[in-house]
C-alpha cells in the first residue's frame, strides 16, 4: 500500500514528510506540527518503525482534534503505535513511501 501524501484527520489535511534530521538522542522518530498540519518521519528507520512512528504521530493529532487532548503520554502512543503496527503488519499491509517527499 502506498503511504498517501496526506492524512486526513478532523476537518484537516496533513502531509506526510520523511525527514533525515527529524531524529534525535532522546528517542524522537518523528513529529507532527499541527499549525503546519505536517506529519514528518525519519527517514532511517525500517519499514516497521515508519509504519509505527506514522500511526504514533497520527495518533497526536487524533487526540488533539477529537478528544481536546494534547497530554497525552508518549508511553501511551508508544504502546498503541505498536499495537496498531503489529495488527496491521500482521495482516500482511506493507508500506510503499515512494511517494512521499523526504524533506532536507
Ligand atoms: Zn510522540
């Protein structure tokens, strides 16, 4: 399946970025910049981690626009990013970025 070039959550359209700098020491593999409606993932992770870090990051914004909540743990959307990236893998969906810009 290929990775669309946008999201559509709420009432808003993000796009979807790889990003090489994106990463950093502390565990971040992505982001998602709701002002900017930009959804971004580094660009070095295996296809897994994309898969779980794009539904982690979709996972931000879905709780900000329909539950009001942006304080939600990372924990939580780590745990859920996994879960929902195991079911998906598991049924055999595989991720085609070749679509998807890789900003500099
Ligand atoms: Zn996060």
């Amino acid at each position: 399946m290929k990775v669309p070039k946008t999201i559509q959550i709420g009432a808003h359209t993000f796009t979807v970025w790889l990003s090489r700098n994106v990463a950093d020491y502390d565990g971040l593999n992505g982001d998602a910049h709701f002002i900017h409606q930009k959804i971004r993932v580094w660009s070095k992770l295996p296809p897994t981690r994309r898969l779980e870090c794009l539904i982690h990051e979709v996972l931000h914004v879905g709780c900000k626009v329909f539950a009001g909540r942006e304080s939600v743990t990372e924990t939580l959307l780590d745990g859920l990013g996994e879960a929902f990236a195991q079911v998906l893998t598991h049924l055999g969906l595989e991720l085609d970025w070749s679509d998807i810009p890789e900003e500099e």
